[in-house]
C-alpha cells in the first residue's frame, strides 16, 4: 500500500509592532496517522520575521480489510432478511413489516409484494437467503424447458395460474427441467 502524505503549514508572522498574526494551511486531510515530522523555518522578510511549521505526517495504515463473502450466483441479485415464520426452500416470498413470509397468489394484499425466491429454508427469527433476479437449481424440479413460472399458493411455485387466484405473477421461466432463471414481473389481478 502507498502510503498518504499529509502536509499542514503553519505560519506565524511577527510584525515589528509585537503583533503576531497565524495563518494555517492543510494540503491534504487523512483520519488515521501514524508518524510525523515537524520542521521549523524562520525568515527574517524586511521587518517581519516569518516562523513556518511543515508538519509531515504518514499514513500507513488505513484499517484491515475485512474477508471478502462468498461469491453468488454468476448474473444473480441475491439477498439475506429476517423470516417472519418457518420458511421451506425454494418457495415465492413477500416482505412484511415482521419480515419474509410465503407468498400467497390467492391473497390480493399479497399482489406486487413479492420479493424473490428463496434458496435456503430457515425457521421464524433466522437469517434467509433469497434471490430476486438470477439462475437457481434444485434436483427435485421437473419444469417444462421454456414455460413460465408463477407464483402459486403458500409460497410454492407453479407453471399454471392457481384456482383461485386474486392476482398473477410470473416468477420467472424454466431454462431446463431442474432450473429456473428468477425475473419477476408487474402482477396481474384477476
């Protein structure tokens, strides 16, 4: 790491009056410092005399970088919020004042809430991940390649509009069988 130099110039002129006026200059400003180094010049300038500090401070550390997290999904916006109740894997979630919980096709208060799909499952109170844009697999899928994905009731996800429905709302679509790419849409009330 190159190190920050800091400069500040102090000067104090003495007038022959006795007066003594002080001007200070800062060059550069950095919050954490480590050396410095004070050098005094005093000229005589006519009938003044001019006494200058050069104070030369070095920064050479600015804190340690924290470890960097792990990577996401390549072309994914990935989040992690607080579950409001019991979440499963996979499932179509909203955000509530409480936190995340299943997203429901059949409630209309439901309707332009959703947020994403989540790709982990978490009990009430715990950390889960959920992505709102993105490529997601799961083995257990069997998507037909090139349909949309909506979603369903109690946060499960479907390629057919549930009976039911107060709005509908594309997920995202199927690329193959075990994945989808997570994109969703305006809803639709019904």
């Amino acid at each position: 790491m190159t190190p920050e130099v800091v400069i500040f110039v102090e000067t104090e002129v003495v007038s022959d009056d006795g007066g003594l006026d002080t001007v200070v200059e800062t060059e550069t400003e950095q919050e954490v410092v480590v050396s410095s180094q004070t050098d005094v010049v005093v000229q005589d300038i006519g009938t003044d005399t001019v006494v200058e500090y050069v104070i030369t401070q070095e920064v050479t550390d600015k804190g340690t970088q924290g470890p960097p997290g792990p990577p996401g999904p390549a072309g994914s916006i990935a989040y992690t919020g607080l579950a409001a109740e019991a979440i499963g894997g996979h499932r179509a979630i909203i955000q509530t004042t409480a936190g995340l919980m299943y997203a429901d096709a059949s409630a209309a208060t439901h309707s332009g809430r959703v947020v994403g799909v989540t790709t982990s499952a978490a009990n009430a109170g715990d950390q889960i991940t959920y992505q709102s844009a993105g490529r997601i697999v799961e083995p257990s899928w069997s998507w037909t390649p090139g349909d949309d994905i909506y979603v369903g009731l109690d946060g499960a996800l479907t390629q057919s509009i549930p009976f039911g429905a107060a709005f509908v709302q594309r997920a995202g679509y199927a690329i193959d069988a075990t994945t989808m790419w997570v994109d969703l849409s305006e809803p639709v009330s019904l």
